[in-house]
C-alpha cells in the first residue's frame, strides 16, 4: 500500500472476498451437515457392531498379560518387572511364555511425580533438557498480559499484527 486510498480500496476488496466466500460456505454447509451426520451414524453402527468384539479382545489380554506375568514371577523375576520368562519351566514345561499366534511386547513408562526435582536434576545435567517442553498456551497468555513488558530469560515475546474484518462500513 503506498497510500490511505489504496488502503481503503484494499479494505473494500477483502469486505468483497469475505461476502463470496460466505455465500460458498452458505450453499455448501447442508451438503455437508447431511454428510457428516450420516458419517456419523455409520460410525455409531460400525462402534455399536464391533464393541463385544473388542471387550472380548481386551479381556483376554489382560488374562494373557496377567498369566505372562505369573509366569516370569514363578521364575523368580522380581515383581514390577515386564521382562520375558526363562525358556524352561520348572514344570518341564518348554514353552518359555509363548502363545501361537499372539505376542508379548513390553511396555514401559514413566511419570513425573516430583517436578521441581525434575527440574533441578535437568539443571545439573544440560543433555536433559529435552524431557521438558514449555507450556506455549501458558507463556502466549503472559504474552498478551503484559506485552512487551513481559521478561523471561530465553523468551522472546514480540506482537504479529492481523488484519480482521470489521462490522462497520
């Protein structure tokens, strides 16, 4: 823009755009609320069709994952552990906790339960610092709080200017 009035042309241009594009999303918003119901109620069907399935699914899993871990504890692995049990039983039995057809995959986890000591361990050893992500919502909402005021070390706040549409003409 090089002046006030092609400013103002440009304003009245996007006051176009936004008419016909309102008008496009007008003709097809019915086409889209019939499709997206009957997606929907597919869905439903398909969820109501398979969910005996996948309780059955879920609870022999857990009776397969419980009889696995049994097994590894009678081999005297410690409790707690995932790990895979010895090849020979004291049974005789050689199956070693193998099902035809299914495998065992271990699955391990963690949770912070101490945040501040996670903090100050992540602090003593830099390589860590990966395994904390800042919280953007929380620090974009510092941002529109207090503006160029806000001062965080290793922050950056700075504004991005939008163009939006305005109600008055």
């Amino acid at each position: 823009m090089t002046n006030h009035q092609a400013a103002e042309l440009a304003g009245r241009w996007r006051q176009e755009i936004d008419a016909r594009e309102r008008r496009i999303l007008q003709w097809f918003a019915p086409a889209k609320q019939a499709a997206f119901k009957a997606h929907a109620a597919l869905c439903r069907q398909e969820n109501e069709a398979l969910a005996p399935y996948r309780e059955a699914r879920r609870a022999v899993n857990a009776k397969l994952a419980a009889w696995r871990l049994a097994l590894g504890h009678e081999d005297g692995l410690t409790g707690g552990t995932c790990e895979a049990a010895a090849a020979e039983r004291s049974d005789g039995a050689q199956d070693g906790g193998r099902v035809e057809s299914v495998s065992f995959r271990e699955n391990w986890r963690a949770e912070v339960v101490d945040k501040l000591a996670l903090l100050k361990a992540i602090a003593q050893r830099p390589e860590l610092v990966n395994l904390v992500d800042p919280n953007l919502n929380a620090l974009n909402h510092l941002a529109r709080a207090h503006k160029n005021a806000l001062d965080l070390p290793g922050v950056r706040v700075w504004c991005d200017l939008t163009v939006a549409a305005s109600r008055r003409q």
